[in-house]
C-alpha cells in the first residue's frame, strides 16, 4: 500500500534559505535542459533528418521517435551498451543526467545541492515530456519563480520524533501530527514551499498491506449518485445536500482580497514593503485553500463510509469555465456586440471557487482507499431525464424545478440528476442493489426542505450555569386553514398557468 502523509516542517533561517537557494538552481538547470533539448531538435532538423525516412515528410517537432531522444552531451557519450552487447542511443533522460558531474565541476554552487533532489529536476522534465507525447499534458513549460517550488528527495531521510532528516538539508524540526505508521517505508520526501513556510509529504509504501483491494460488484449492497452544483457543493441522490461556502467568492472574502490587492499596487515597485504586501496576499489565499480542503476531505470520508458504491458525472470543467464567443456586428463590421462575458466571469469564479476536480480526486483516493467503487458516468441530458418514464426533453427542467412533461413526476432538478446518474452508473455495472434508496420528492420552499447532511455534528454544550438567550418567536403563522393554506403554497410554485390547467 502506497500513501501520502503531509508535514509542516520548521526549518533553521539557514536551512529556510538554502533550500530557497535550491530552488533557484533547480529551476535554472530545469529551464536550461528544456531549452538544450529544443536547441538540438532544431539543429539535427536543419541537417535533413526527418522522422519519416520513406517519405521524407517533416513532422510535428519533438514527436519525431528520431529527434524527441536529443540531447547536447556535455561528456561526449551518446551511445549505451546493453548487457546482450547491443550498441543503442541513450535516451534524453540519462544524457542528461550524466551531464550532472560536468555541470558541478564547471559550476561548483551545484555541489551544494542534495544529489538526488538535483537529479531529480531531471526526471521531472522528462516525465513532462512523456505524458505530452502520450497525448495526456500539453508541452513542458518554462519555470518561473511561481511555478517551480518544490523539489523531491530520494534518499537520506530518516524521522525520529518530531526531527526529520532530509538528505543533505539535515535534521530540523516538523510538526508530527499523525506519526508514519507502524512498517511503512519512506520512498521519496517533497518538500513544498508555501506562502507560510516549507511543507514535506512523505511517500510511505508498506508491500506487506495489498494495495486498495475493491469491493465486487455482488457484494454492493448500498449505491448513491453525486451531482456536483454552486447554489450547493453537493446533492446525493438520496436527497441530502452539502452547503457551498464560497470560501473565496463571499463578500467577505472578497473585500478583503480587494483591499489587499489595492495595498500592493499602491507600493513603489521593486519594494521591500510591496514583497511584504504581496506576501499577505499570498498568505490569504493559502488560508482559503486550507479551509476549502479541509471540508472536501471532511465531504470525502462521510460520502464513502455511507456506501459501496459512488457515481459521479464526468465533467468538462475547463469546457464549462470558456469564454463567451464574440459576436460581431454584421452592420458596422469592425465592431462587436456585446457577448455577455462580463456575466461569465463571476459564474467562472464560482466554478473555480467549488473545486469540483479537486474533490472528486478526494472522493476517488478515499474510495480507493477503502476499496469501495468509484465510477464517473456520462452527465448528458441528467437534468433532463425522467427518471419514472425516461422521458428526455427540455422542458422538463425549470430552473430548480423537475417537472415531467410526459408523466408529471416532480422533484428537485438537482436531487433528480443525482438519482438519474445513480441508475446510470448502476445499469452501467449490472449491480444488483438490495436496497435501493429512492429519491424523495421535495419541493423548496414548503415545509418538506431537504435534508442537509449533518458534517458536523456538533456535541450538545453541558450546562454552564449561564442564561441563554431565549430562542425567537416562530413567523406568524398563515391565517386559516393549516392544510388549505399549504396546497395554496404549493400550487404558486409551479406557475400560475399550470396550476390551472393541470392540477386543479
Ligand atoms: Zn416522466
């Protein structure tokens, strides 16, 4: 079993500093191979090879299975030998590496730097350059200041206590808030920096525990579908819903951004003060990442612990958060319309602001981690889906309101997709459920409000002598009849027209 446990470490201001100036290096030698690579692709294009030999067709750069392999050799060996003998190029990877000797003989300052966190800047570049000849990353970026903070060690640490060693950086003191367990080796320690210091996670590994063992299909017994919203985080098909927050698109938040924000500008550039200004900043939005992940995690364990099975919809979310197209005018050419992009960009800010990716990646480690299933389904028309008669059409969803044309079943439009990917995951499979949870029908804004799903319960105060405030008095209740009074209320919410068509 493979697991990742993170650490905030408490360096010395020497160790703090060292480790900064390793960070420079590595972002350096990361760019300088990048560009070494790309530096000799353009030369060996300009020889003549080109990647299809028959028909001599020049292709995509750096695809090439000739050239994406090259790499200037600082110590004059291209070529390997296998152990059969053979005579093969090395790749781009190990030229690179064993340039390392020559680069810290012609630039000492990199002798300083833990060997293994050198090598592996390396590594990482090529582990870019494989995923994007995968299809799965686009091309490897340059670094800078912002994108680069984190370098990976593989060997010489050791924990002993609340004092971690990290290779050549030394022991320093971490904040040991849940111990490495019992027969768990450390493979690999990341040390990460943040607004508000180093971070490490460790990456234990026990071989003796099998990895992540997964439920088989008959013996799920409990399934349930999560459809992933902004006016609420989540709506379970059993017809529990989880609040959104808004951690950083509430109004409080938000003024504080802006008054942070306007402190920085108002600094002389280049400043002492504007670096510190930039820092709060910094600080604030780690504390808003913080806060958001802890409820995700909190969001990730009660979801799995409750059943066997998970469906989610599979969302485009860089899709959904894209520009509105321009419209131009077709009268006065030059000009254009307006498009409602300025509408967009808060709606892109609440998507950014729920981090659905972020917590469907939670749902799916703590679901690997329990061994339960976790599966993503098709999300196409699940708003609009009938899930008594199946009947798809558009106007069956009026905005929170589910209502079926064809045969006039309601809910809530939200708590219905969840349900209609439930069936969809489960039909998917074949699981047959023993107990099939059905969605209740709820109508907002009546007496029947959906149930919240209780994350944090919290315990009952034990008497302390004090006085509370008596609780308020209840609204004013509706004059007449209780039950009259209901239905009235009830009807008013499906619109006048069809109140009195089809209801009444
Ligand atoms: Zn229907």
């Amino acid at each position: 079993m493979l697991l990742g446990y993170k650490y905030k470490l408490a360096p010395t201001r020497h160790q703090f500093n060292r480790f900064c100036n390793w960070l420079n290096m590595g972002r350096c030698l990361i760019n300088y191979s990048l560009n070494d690579m790309e530096a000799t692709y353009h030369v060996r294009f300009a020889q003549g090879e080109f990647c299809s030999l028959k028909t001599k067709a020049a292709s995509c750069p750096l695809t090439c299975p000739i050239n994406s392999n090259s790499a200037t050799s600082d110590t004059g060996e291209v070529y390997q030998t296998s152990n059969k003998g053979e005579v093969s190029r090395k790749s781009a990877k190990s030229i690179q590496i064993t340039n390392l000797p020559v680069l810290k003989e012609t630039r000492p300052w990199y002798s300083d730097m833990d060997s293994t966190a050198l090598q592996n800047v390396i590594e990482r570049l090529h582990d870019a350059f494989s995923r994007f000849y995968k299809g799965e990353a686009k091309y490897p970026k340059y670094k800078n200041r912002s994108n680069f903070k984190s370098l990976t060690f593989k060997s010489g640490i050791k924990v002993d206590g609340n004092r971690i060693k990290l290779g050549k950086l030394g022991w320093m003191r971490f904040h040991n808030s849940r111990p490495v367990p019992e027969g768990f080796k450390i493979k690999s320690a990341t040390v990460r920096l943040k607004a508000d210091g180093l971070y490490v996670s460790l990456k234990i590994e026990d071989k003796s525990i099998p990895a992540f063992p997964v439920i088989a299909p008959e013996e799920v017994k409990t399934a349930i579908g999560l459809d992933m919203g902004i006016t609420k985080l989540v709506h379970y098909s059993d017809g529990s819903q989880i609040n959104n927050p808004k951690f950083s698109t509430n109004k409080k938040t938000r003024r504080q951004l802006r008054i942070r924000q306007r402190r920085i500008n108002r600094k002389k550039k280049g400043s002492k003060n504007r670096r510190k200004a930039g820092n709060k900043v910094a600080r604030l939005h780690q504390k808003i990442t913080n806060k958001r992940e802890a409820l995700q995690w909190k969001i990730a364990v009660k979801t799995v612990k409750k059943v066997d099975a998970i469906f989610l919809e599979d969302l485009n979310i860089s899709g959904m958060k894209s520009r509105c197209k321009p419209k131009q005018d077709d009268n006065n050419k030059g000009r254009f319309l307006a498009n409602g992009q300025s509408r967009k960009k808060g709606l892109n800010r609440s998507i950014s602001d729920a981090s659905w990716y972020s917590l469907l990646k939670k749902i799916e480690y703590m679901a690997a981690k329990h061994g339960k299933i976790f599966h993503k389904v098709n999300p196409r028309y699940s708003s609009q889906t009938c899930p008594e008669c199946g009947h798809v059409h558009k106007d069956n969803r009026d905005k929170e309101k589910f209502i079926c044309t064809n045969c006039g079943y309601f809910a809530h439009a939200d708590l219905n997709a969840a349900n209609v990917l439930k069936q969809r995951g489960v039909d998917k499979l074949g699981l047959t459920l023993s107990c099939r949870v059905k969605i209740k029908k709820v109508v907002l804004g009546v007496s029947q409000k959906p149930e919240q799903l209780r994350l944090f319960e919290m315990p009952i105060p034990e008497s302390t002598g004090v006085r509370r405030r008596s609780a308020p008095r209840s609204k004013r209740k509706v004059p007449g009849n209780s039950e009259q009074a209901l239905v009235a209320v009830q009807l008013s919410l499906f619109g006048d027209n069809l109140a009195n068509t089809s209801l009444c």
